[in-house]
C-alpha cells in the first residue's frame, strides 16, 4: 500500500532509461610528497594544466547523454514533506524505548544516553565527574599530549566545566531535562558553537577575519544543548570536507581506534574517531559526499545523513547536518532533538515530522546487482550475509532495480560538490587575488580543477540529477517503502601511508572508489543510513576492520531508516559471531569518572 504521505516538490514519476552498468577505469594519478607539491603549483598556474585535469577526472561525461535535454534543471532536490492538514507542528517524541540502556553483559557494549541518563539520575555519577574525566584525555596543549586529542581541534574547558555544573544541579533537584542531560557530545569544525571559532579543518590564523568565534549556535546543535547535552568540543575534520579519508596536515588525523593503521574516514573524522573510542555518544557532523557515513563505516559506529534541509537551511544543494552515533538508539534520540522545528527557517519548518512505517507495511530492500557486487569481495560477502538475514528473518522482500548512468552521475556529483567548496573558499578568503594560499596542497589543486567547470556543465549536471530523481520516484512508487540498499563503501578501510601526514595525499581513484554508494542520496536529497553489519581481516596493523550496510530511503523516510538501523544492529549484536568489536583501547569513561571528585 501506498504512502499517505503529501509532498511539495515531488519528482514526476518517470522511469530512467536502462543503461549497462560498464564503469570505466578512473586515471588520476595518485600524489603525495613533492610530486603533489609540483602537480599543485602547475594547475594553479596553467590553466591548460588543470582543463587537462577536469577532463581527466570525467567531469564532462554527461556529453554522452543524449535524453538529458528532455529534463528539466535540477539545481536544488528539495522535496519537502508537508504537514497535513489541521496538524500542528511540533517536536518528535523521545519516547519511553529510548530510556532504555543495552543489557550489561552485551559483547562489544558501548555507553549511551541512556547509560549516562540512568547513572546520573540513581546519583553513581555527575555530569561534572564525566567531563572532568574527559577533559585531560582529549584537551590539547598537554605534555605529553593527551591520547585521544587528535580528535579535538578545540576544547573550552571554561564552557564545558559550567554546562556540567548546570547538569549536575538539575540531577540534584530532581529537575533533569531528559535522556540528553549531561551527556558529552562533540561537534565538527564546520558547525558553528557560540564562542567557538569554526576552522573547517584549516590552521588559525589570527590575521583572517574568518577565524572569528560564533556569537550564535546552529540549530541543530542548539536543540541538543536545549536538551542538556554538553559540548565537549569541536571535532577534527578533512579541511574543507574535500576528501573522505580525515587525513589533516595541519591538525593531524585523527585515530581509528579499531585499527589504528587505517584512516578513520572523512570528512566528519574526529567524530568517527571519537565514537570508536568510547569518548561520547554522540557526535554531529555534516555531509555533502558521505561525510557523516563513511566516517561511520569505517568507525563501526552509526551515521545518518537526513534528508536536505530536514535539520538546518544550507548554503548547499546536497549538504546536510546530521548524527553519528555509538548505538542507533543514540542516532535516533539525535536525530529527533535535532530536526525540532524551527520558525525562524521556514524551509526547515515547512517539513513534516518523518513517521515511521506502520507495523503492517511491506518492507522491501532493493538491490542493484552490478552496482553492489563492485565492492571489494569481503565486503560483498559481510553486506550479502546481513542482507539474507533480513530477508529471511525480518521478512523484507529482496526486489532487483536498476539505477541508470550512475558512474556518469558520480562524476557529476563531485563536481557539483567541488564547486560549492570553491564558492565558499572564494567568498571567505583573505586575499582575494590568492584566494588558495591558506589551503593545503591537496585543496589547491581540487579547487583549481573545480574553477574549470562553466555554467553549462552546471546546468547538465542538474538534468542529471533530474533524470535520477525521476527515476527514483518511479521506484518508490512501484515499491511502496523502498530502501535501496548497498555497502556503505566498496572497502572496509583506507591503509596510511607512510608520510602523508605532512602534506596530505590526493588519490582520485580511491575517492571516488570509496565514494561509490554514498553520492546518491545527496545528489538527489534522499535520506540515508550506515550501519556496522560485521568485521573483516586487515592488510596491515592490529585491529578487525568493520564493514557498514547502507539504507537510502524516500525523501522524509528518517524514521524507516532509523528502524532499519536498529534491527541492523540486532543482527551485529546477536547473529554475527563474536557480536559487535570494541577497540582494544576504547577509553572505559564511567570507570575512569568513577574515580574523580564530585566535589565542583
């Protein structure tokens, strides 16, 4: 059956043509050291050096589609929910299932809100013990510095000491906010925190205007603090959320605590980092290209990347701002703090509150063949396992689709993504004449390629997304429920080199390898979540890699996927052998709490 559910700016239900999934070889050469020193200074002074590079890349292969002149322009998926009528909106419900902690003797167990909420309420623990706890593991500027500071860009111990003060008296007087109330989160350093400077991975310079700290918290984050969430800090991130690895020059990159010989995925990094180590429940990131999911993915935590504008009204076309989380209990208490409504964003307001499915719904997953079985052979038998056990013990019915030109689409996707990161860099940089000259190596030579792309390309790769948003209409229609399933990335991990930490590292095959599945959902502003379904051997270092399984569902579907999630989690917890991996060095913070004063 059909949902009820009413839209503005619903696709026309159109099928795509069928087109054979024949991905091409990527060619770009893979730059480190001096050679990406030199390749960097020649694009961005040749500028047949970096047309040669745009075209390499394929930016330009929409010009071998001829059905995209009987598109329309597509420059902005937004589809919103609408409210129905007569209904007042209001806030999701934090309800009573969310209160409840995991069972003690689970294998791989993780602390969540509702681990914090229940300690602090019986009196074990204050809010205050935790953040004192955190403090000197994660703060910088320590000899020798702290374990776990590579995830944190900046901590103010100032702000953190008196949110948990404010917790620890509510607790006091009975008057606690929620299941939120004094739980540590952190926050990327792209989202604005009041008194927090934003460095989008970026060195501070104090001579930059730009680097000037936040009179006003975003919405979002706010809504979490409203709750009584504290704020650790700004997290580390790729510096501008232009790769998916967190590899930061400047900054450092922060750890994968399940394997520290891999990265910890990007560009939401400290986040990823953080959750794996057992610092927070909670982080919040953004994502334009899998930044809140491949973190996730390659983290073994959750991730959900909403749909466009369900949280906060971006300066971009397929940039959200959403949760990563240690439990998909967690990622749903986020998420629905998070998406309140705003009345001073009417684009955020406008949209409905998602509602999950009822309990009598078909549930179908999806499957692209060709596109799924490009994963690496583990990962395709990790996601293929997990995948037959929601077929045959959840009763999903399993349905093949097709999705056409997605290699094309891809590559239209990241320009698309290259040239909003160029717009913003243009429009914050210092010197204008050299609006490059604070980025790193990598950045210069992205940005330099991205100034290639003309009007024209634009207006192409909006009837692409056009063309894909019709088609993805037509199969939600056709399968009322629809989750289009895939691995999270095509590869469990992402091996260190030796030596990229002082430049960074451009590796377009890779990127756009490990970018395979995630692209989709914010080309189109389709919703979608990452769950960790399983672990597989490393090439290299001490550690088992988790593998992530991604759901993107219908524009406004948050809830289906967060339910998707959860029952993704019950297959890690209970029928993948060994249940869920807890790094060898994840920090026991209500332990190591245990043993700090209560005194303020």
């Amino acid at each position: 059956m059909a949902s009820t559910q009413r839209f503005s700016g619903y696709p026309q239900s159109r099928k795509g043509p069928e087109t054979p999934y024949t991905p091409a070889e990527d060619k770009n050469p893979v730059m480190r050291g001096w050679a990406l020193i030199i390749a960097s200074t020649l694009v961005t002074r040749v500028s047949s050096i970096a047309q040669a590079t745009w075209t390499n890349a394929k930016f330009g292969g929409y010009k071998d589609i001829p059905e995209l002149t009987d598109y329309n322009y597509g420059l902005q998926p937004i589809v919103t929910p609408l409210v129905p009528d007569g209904v007042i909106q209001t806030k999701a419900e934090i309800t009573p299932n969310l209160y409840q902690a995991q069972p003690e003797d689970l294998v791989g167990r993780f602390y969540s809100a509702a681990d914090y909420h229940e300690l602090f309420k019986t009196g074990k623990l204050t809010p205050l013990q935790v953040v004192k706890a955190l403090l000197p593991l994660i703060s910088r500027g320590q000899n020798p510095p702290a374990k776990y500071e590579s995830a944190w860009s900046v901590t103010k111990e100032d702000l953190v000491l008196a949110a948990a003060k404010k917790s620890t008296d509510r607790y006091a007087a009975g008057q606690y906010l929620g299941v939120l109330d004094g739980v540590p989160i952190g926050v990327k350093d792209d989202t604005d925190v009041e008194g927090y400077i934003s460095h989008v991975g970026q060195p501070f310079d104090p001579s930059d205007p730009f680097f000037k700290p936040a009179t006003e918290t975003i919405w979002p984050v706010a809504q979490l603090e409203a709750a009584g969430a504290i704020v650790l800090g700004k997290q580390v991130m790729h510096e501008l959320g232009s790769d998916v690895t967190g590899c930061n020059p400047h900054w450092g990159t922060p750890v994968n605590w399940n394997n520290t010989s891999y990265y910890p995925g990007g560009s939401s990094s400290g986040g990823g980092s953080a959750l794996s180590a057992g610092l927070v429940p909670i982080s919040v990131g953004t994502d334009a290209g899998g930044s809140i999911r491949i973190p996730s993915t390659f983290c073994g935590v959750y991730g959900l990347k909403p749909t466009l504008h369900r949280t906060h009204t971006m300066k971009s076309s397929i940039c959200v701002t959403g949760p990563l989380a240690a439990t998909a209990d967690d990622l749903t208490i986020a998420y629905r703090v998070m998406t309140a409504p705003n009345p001073a964003d009417a684009t955020q307001y406008s949209l409905a509150l998602s509602m999950p499915p009822s309990p009598t719904a078909k549930k179908r997953i999806g499957i692209y063949d060709a596109w799924f079985n490009r994963a690496s052979p583990d990962v395709i038998a990790v996601t293929r396992r997990a995948i037959d056990y929601f077929a045959t013990k959840l009763d999903y019915e399993v349905v093949d689709i097709s999705i056409p030109y997605t290699q094309e689409a891809q590559y239209a996707h990241s320009a698309w993504a290259l040239c909003e990161g160029l717009d913003h860099q243009l429009g914050r940089a210092p010197d204008k004449a050299k609006p490059f000259a604070n980025l790193n190596y990598c950045n210069r030579l992205l940005l330099t390629t991205a100034a290639r792309t003309t009007a024209a390309d634009m207006v192409k790769y909006g009837q692409l997304r056009q063309l894909l948003m019709e088609h993805l209409a037509f199969l939600f229609q056709k399968h009322p429920g629809l989750l289009i399933v895939t691995p999270t990335a095509p590869e469990a991990g992402w091996k260190i080199h030796p030596g990229d930490q002082a430049y960074g590292f451009s590796d377009g095959n890779l990127t756009i390898r490990n970018m395979m599945y995630i692209w989709l959902a914010n080309s189109t502003g389709c919703p979608a979540v990452s769950a960790p379904v399983g672990y597989v051997d490393p090439e290299q270092g001490e550690g088992k890699l988790p593998v992530g399984l991604m759901a993107m569902g219908e524009w406004g579907a948050e809830e289906q996927l967060l339910g998707w999630a959860k029952e993704a989690e019950g297959y890690l917890n209970g029928v993948w052998e060994g249940g869920r991996n807890r790094p060898k060095d994840w920090a026991d913070v209500v332990q190591i709490a245990k043993d700090v004063s209560a005194e303020a």
